[in-house]
C-alpha cells in the first residue's frame, strides 16, 4: 500500500468588494430608469390616441345628427353666438328645435319636443360658435362666399365650430383639429 500525500490547491472565492456593488447598483437604476421613462411615455402616447379617437368620434356624431337637423329644417327663427332655434315640420304639427352651448358646463344640447339631449360634452370654454350667413354670395368676400349676417330672418346657412379637451393623466389635452361645417337649410 503506498500512501502518498496530495496537496490540493484551494481556489479562493472572492466577495463583491463595496465599490463593485455600487457600481452595479448605480448602472442598474440607470438602466430601470430608462425602461420605466420609455413604458410611462409609450402609455401616455396610447391614451392620448385613445382619447383623441373618442372626441373625435363624439364630435363627428354631433355634427352629423345637427347636419341632418338643419337640413331638414324649415327656417331659423332666433340666433345668437351660443344658441339656434329652428322651426321643423314633423307629420303635419310644426315644433321649433333649438341648440344651446353652455359654455360653464361645456355641453352642446338639443332640444325638440320638450326633449332634451346632450350631444356633446367636455367642448373647450368658449371655444363653441354659431353663425350664421345669408343666401346671396358677395364676390367682395371671394367668389362663392356666403355673407354673414346676424339676422334670423335671411339666414341660408349656418356654420358650427368647436373645440373638445379632456383631462389625461392630470393634463388638459385637447383635440388636434376643430370640429367646423357649414350646413344649407334646404327649405329656405
């Protein structure tokens, strides 16, 4: 039997010294840092989307079912900046239709037959404006340009303009572009 003694060699294992650990813990923030500012602008960039497509689309609708209104209306009979009221004919019975801009609350409003419905919500303050122009074209003005006037009984046309904002994340965001037509009374 032989016996012999070997000698192994021992492999010293270090710890992280205090200053490497810093360093790791430093890069590594950095590194969350950036991450977490990328996902917080990617999210903010998605609900400002989703929010521009919903303003959009309540806009779009109230203008449609106004231009629809308007169309088919018989004639104005009063005006103002904030407010219109036109006279329709449904089954023989005449019953005026009227639309409000309440410029506190930020909400468009149709009224007709004692019932009333909010067309829109959340327009930007004092951003909603009626007028309206007459039938006659003044070349002054350019070729085909209706006049405006401030007289319900000439009225031809009407233009509609607003703004919508709503809050996101803390921020008042508004819509890129402004709701705007100008709608013909066909029967006048």
């Amino acid at each position: 039997m032989d016996c012999t003694i070997t000698i192994t060699k021992q492999v010293r294992t270090a710890g992280l010294t205090l200053v490497e650990l810093l360093v790791a813990a430093c890069i590594s923030t950095m590194v969350f840092a950036a991450v977490s500012s990328g996902v917080f602008y990617c999210a903010r960039s998605f609900v400002a989307l989703a929010n521009y497509v919903a303003l959009d689309n309540a806009s779009r609708s109230a203008l449609d079912r106004m231009t629809t209104d308007i169309r088919q209306s018989n004639r104005l009979v009063s005006y103002s900046p904030t407010n219109l009221v036109f006279e329709m004919t449904a089954n023989g019975a005449t019953a005026n239709l009227s639309y409000s801009y309440n410029s506190a609350a930020g909400t468009l409003t149709r009224n007709y037959t004692n019932e009333t419905t909010t067309l829109l919500s959340e327009i930007l303050t004092n951003s909603c404006r009626f007028s309206i122009f007459k039938r006659n074209v003044d070349y002054d003005y350019g070729p085909l340009v209706p006049i405006p006037t401030s007289n319900a009984a000439v009225c031809k046309g009407v233009k509609l303009s607003w703004t919508c904002s709503r809050m996101i994340l803390g921020k008042s965001a508004t819509t890129e572009s402004v709701q705007s037509a100008q709608i013909v009374i066909r029967k006048e």
